[in-house]
C-alpha cells in the first residue's frame, strides 16, 4: 500500500519504478547526446497516479545514472533517492503541479531556445517538425534568472499556460508531454526548428505553417515512436 507521507508513490527503490528510471537515464542521455543539452539541465517523469516524480540529481544530464536520480513531490518534499535536488527542481515540481495532464518535463539551455527567446520574433513553426506549436509560436516566460523559488515556478507554469512550452528568456526552454518519449522529442525538434527558422530568416521572411496547416500534419501520428527508437540507437547502447 502506497504511503500518504510519499504523495502516493511508491518508494523510491520499489521495482515498479524500474523502468521510468532507466527511461529518465536515457532522455537525460539522449538530449545530452544531441547537443541540446550540456553541463546543465534536467527531465523529469511523473511517478503515474500520483503527485511525486523523478529527476535527476544536481548532475550533469549526460552523467545521469540510475544512482543518482532524485524523487520529490510536487510541493519540493524530498522523497528518496540521491540527496541533493537540481538547482530548478521547482520547474517540474510546479509544472506538474499545475498540469495534471503532463507526464514530463524537460528543461534546457538550449542555444536556439535561447536565440529566439531573446529575439524581437516568435519562433513560428516553418516545418512539420513544429506540428505540437501553435502558429504563432511558443510564448516567453519573461523574468531573468533560474527558476530555483517556487515563485518563479509558479510563473513559468502560469507562462506555459495549457500549451507544450515555454521558451524562457535569455535562459533556455521548457517543453512538456504526455510520457518522457514525447517530452524528449518534442525538445529536440523545437531546436531542430529554432536552427532552421534562424536559418530561413536570413533569407526573408519565411513562408510559415498556417494553423489549418499544422493541424493537417498533426493528423499524422504514423510511427510516434520512431524518433525514439533512432535517437536510442545513435546512444550506441
Ligand atoms: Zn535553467
């Protein structure tokens, strides 16, 4: 029976949670692999049914191992795991907090998040890869400085409102999804797009997806986990 005192969670070396741990091992991995990544940011899971989740520990995302992953509930109580929480750890804990529908949260320092957050245009989306965007692009969550109060957690999720994400200024992104896969891919395409919409403006102004457009894509949902399976592979594991 799972206790109150742990929002409902199992503990945190039960085996159920086996499988979510090494698949938040290999997110952090992949979006380290991909360059989206670096010495900082982090992926969350929610542990499902309940208000508690796992990251990892205030590492580097391609030094996560099973060791050293972390299980908080979404009010910032320490839960079990390695012992020291991520420096933003209120990102995921306010963002799961208020969007019971998000199964995962990643947050980076992504260099075109980055770029088009600090830019007078939105990053629209210009290829299919932005099919999870509205047309007008994702919106910016304004403040300077790390998200480490859940004041500023409680922002950024009221920023991100109902959407997938979050670009956050001069600092990076928040993407969110419906299991960590979702999470993982939607982040690498958001870059995927902020490369080539960066690349498309020198030119002009691009010929943007309408939203009647996009909603043709998104109509699409062959093979959702392809991407997956290939950025797994690339890992060489
Ligand atoms: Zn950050």
């Amino acid at each position: 029976m799972a206790s109150p005192s742990r929002a409902g969670a199992p503990a945190f070396d039960a085996a159920e949670l086996d499988e979510l741990k090494r698949t938040l091992v290999t997110a952090c991995h992949i979006l380290d692999h991909e360059g989206i990544t670096d010495g900082y940011g982090h992926v969350s899971a929610r542990v499902p049914g309940t208000a508690a989740f796992l990251t990892i520990a205030n590492v580097s995302p391609g030094c996560a191992t099973l060791e050293r992953l972390i299980m908080l509930d979404c009010d910032g109580k320490y839960l079990g795991g390695a012992e020291t929480p991520p420096n933003e750890w209120p990102i995921h804990a306010c963002v799961l907090k208020a969007r019971p529908d998000v199964m995962s949260v990643c947050h980076t320092h992504s260099v075109w998040s980055t770029l088009f957050s600090v830019l007078p245009i939105k990053l629209r989306p210009l290829h299919h890869y932005g099919k999870f965007l509205s047309a007008d692009g994702p919106p910016v969550y304004e403040a300077a400085g790390l998200v480490r109060t859940v004041e500023r957690g409680k922002a950024l999720a009221a920023a991100l409102g109902e959407g997938p994400v979050v670009l956050m200024r001069a600092h990076g992104d928040t993407v969110v999804g419906a299991g960590i896969e979702q999470a993982v891919q939607r982040t690498i395409r958001l870059a995927k797009l902020g490369e080539l919409a960066h690349l498309a403006l020198l030119h002009g102004e691009p010929r943007y997806l309408s939203a009647d457009e996009l909603e043709t894509f998104s109509a699409d949902e062959r093979f959702p986990a392809r991407g997956w399976e290939y950025y797994v592979s690339r890992l060489g594991k």
